[in-house]
C-alpha cells in the first residue's frame, strides 16, 4: 500500500527487520583482515631489508684486467 503526494508514491511499510550482527559472525572477516595485514607487512618487510643493487666503481674491477686506454697512432 502506498501514500500519494503529488507525482510521488512513498511506500508506507518500511523493509528495515534486520538482524543484530554478533561477534561470532564476524569472526571470519575479522581473521581475513588481520590475515592480509600480515601478509602485508611481511612483504612490506622483505621489500625494506632487501639488499640494495649498487655497483663500486672503485673495486669492479682489479688492475691488471682493466682494458688497456685507446692511442691515437
């Protein structure tokens, strides 16, 4: 059943019979939240510690197998 006001129909029963969300329901999205945290921060972790890639130029090479320098001639 529903009301009329001018152009408008508002229904009159409202559909808002929910039921209380308990803990135990939540447990599981709780778990995968604290799950994926974890595996964030793990990753997150190896990312931070992970060895940086910088090359020397003082010690790549040893002296004697060093390429010997061009000469115009």
């Amino acid at each position: 059943m529903t009301t009329t006001s001018g152009t408008r129909d508002e229904p009159i029963v409202r559909y808002d019979d929910r039921l209380p969300v308990r803990g135990r329901a939540l447990l599981p999205a709780i778990a995968a939240g604290a799950g994926v945290g974890l595996l964030v921060f793990y990753i997150t972790r190896l990312f931070l510690e992970r060895t940086p890639i910088v090359l020397d130029s003082t010690g790549a090479a040893p002296s004697g197998s060093a390429a010997p320098a061009r000469t115009r001639g």
